[in-house]
C-alpha cells in the first residue's frame, strides 16, 4: 500500500488530482512507469538503498530507493538535470580544447623530432631539445587521455567475447618486459589453476592491465618486484590483484585515487610524469565491464591494485 505520494510526483506521472492514494498499491499507480522497476529490484538488494537513472518529462532523475524497516520503502527522485547539464558542457569544452590543440601539438613534435637529426645542436642545444621534446610529449599524452576519458564517460560500446585471460595478462606481460628490465624489476604472475573464461573486449583490459603495471613499474625502485595474480571471486567473478613492493600511496589519497586529475602531491611522486588520468580510465573501462576497483596500500611498503571481471 501506498503511505505518501507528494505533489511533485503526482504531477511528474500525470496522476489524478485529489485522489486518495493511500488505498491504492503501488502497482496499481505506477505499474507502467520507470519507477515500478525500481521498486521491485532485487538481485539480494532487498536491505540495502539503490539508486538508478530515469528520465520524465525532458528531465532527469536520480530515483533513491531506500529501505524503512517494518514499512517498506521509500522511494526519493532528484532532479538532476542541472548536473547533466554542466556535464555535457564540460564534455563538449574538453573535445574542442583537445581537437583544436592536438594538431598543433603533432606539428611541434615533428618539427622537433627533425631537429633532433641536426649536425649543428652542440650539447647544450640537445639538452634543450629534449626537454622540449619530453614536453610535447607529456602534452600530447594528456591530449589523448582526456578524449579518452571524454569518450568513456559518454558510453562506449565494448567488443566483449570470452577469452583466457592469461591471454590477455602474456600480452600485458610481452608490451611491458622492456620498461621490467631496465629497472631491474621482477614480475611474477600466479593464476589459479582451470581459471573459467572471462567475458571481455580483451583491447580494453589489455589498456587496464597495461596502465596498472605501468604505475606498478615507474613507482617500484630499482630491484623492486611486482606480483600478478588471478583466482575465481564470487562464484561469477575472476579477482586480479597487481601487488609492488613501490613507495606506497597516503591514506588520505585511498579514496580519490581513481578520481581525474588526482595524484599524490609529494616531492618523490610529482618528479613521476604523469597526468592523473589514467587511473580514471582505468576505473571507467572496469565498471563498463560490470567489475569494480579498488586500491589497498601501506606508505612505504607497496600498493595493491585489485579489481573483478566477469566470467564467461
């Protein structure tokens, strides 16, 4: 039975004014609408508050469904049209920024990769230039991982078939083995025996895998190891944990990591290039897969990146 339906609702869903609503249930109201799917949501969720997206009227909604004991539930919708709003604007700055400067950026590289064969730059010249070049680079990086990010957050369509993951994972190994060697670091990679396939666009979790070895490599010193593993999660679920023995992130940092821009402000962590992008790539492509992320660390002895993806 229905307790409560305020004004707003009653005109969002075109119902009857002055109706008494509290004799009717609430599949008898709202049975046709967004909302009825929302309500009787299961899926082990019966205790906890979901949240889910619609849209009325030209708007959108955040509709909160949250658990009163010995009632039932309460059902809140915020208009957050506005939010999607600023949202899209920021979208649609951040692809014209980036197109209008990445050709720009592909020219300076070019002129300076030329210059790079001149016989006439003494050593102090070559100095320069590098930098320059080292520059352009970082520029054109952050270039790339900002439309990247721009095309994820606008929903991007994934390629998914089942695949070995350790398939994937000897790829990840093979592209990094170089940047492994150089500094004499040792990766070990254990996955559980008859691992199930995994549903996946193996090029995206090829991007993932490559991202958090990479942190894994340019934040472990010299001599440092790095352990991979993969075991069966959940029954559904394939766990992969990416364990160094690094420099570790801040407790006040655990939380936001995975957020844009964010990188831990310390002498030895900002002389890293980076552009505090890719761990939100990273976050985007795993939750598109249905998985999650998360980061456990101890400064000074290591961070372990672990996240989830699907079984076949």
């Amino acid at each position: 039975k229905l307790i409560l339906v305020n004004q707003m609702v009653i005109d969002l869903f075109n119902l009857e004014e002055h109706k008494d609503y509290t004799r009717l249930t609430f599949a008898e109201t709202f049975e046709h609408t967004p909302l009825n799917a929302i309500y009787y949501q299961e899926n082990g969720l019966r205790d906890t508050i979901v949240r889910a997206e619609i849209s009325l009227q030209g708007r959108n909604f955040e509709v909160s469904r949250v658990p009163v004991q010995h009632v039932g539930y309460t059902l809140v919708l915020h208009d957050i049209t506005p939010f999607k709003e600023l949202d899209q604007l920021k979208t649609d700055f951040v692809q014209m920024f980036s197109h209008d400067i990445k050709n720009p950026i592909s020219t300076i590289i070019g002129s300076l990769g030329y210059l790079e064969m001149s016989q006439e730059l003494n050593q102090r010249g070559k100095d320069n230039l590098n930098r320059a070049e080292r520059a352009a680079f970082y520029i054109n990086q952050l270039i790339d991982d900002l439309l990247h990010l721009t095309k994820l957050e606008a929903g991007i369509a994934l390629d998914l078939k089942p695949i070995r993951l350790a398939t994937v994972i000897a790829e990840a190994e093979d592209a990094n083995r170089m940047r492994l060697e150089e500094k004499q670091l040792t990766l070990e990679i254990v996955l559980a025996p008859h691992l199930p396939l995994v549903l996946i666009d193996p090029s995206r979790i090829n991007q993932v895998l490559n991202n958090l070895l990479g942190n894994a490599i340019k934040y472990t010193p010299t001599g440092g190891k790095i352990t991979l593993t993969a075991f069966v999660w959940g029954g559904n679920f394939i766990e992969v944990r990416i364990q160094d023995t690094g420099i570790g992130i801040p407790p006040e940092y655990l939380n936001t990591i995975f957020d844009k821009f964010v990188r831990v402000k310390s002498d030895e962590n900002m002389r890293i290039k980076g552009t505090g992008l890719g761990l939100a790539i990273v976050r985007k492509l795993i939750e598109a897969h249905g998985g999650s992320i998360r980061v456990e660390s101890v400064l000074g002895q290591g961070a372990t990146f672990v996240f989830t993806l699907p079984c076949a």
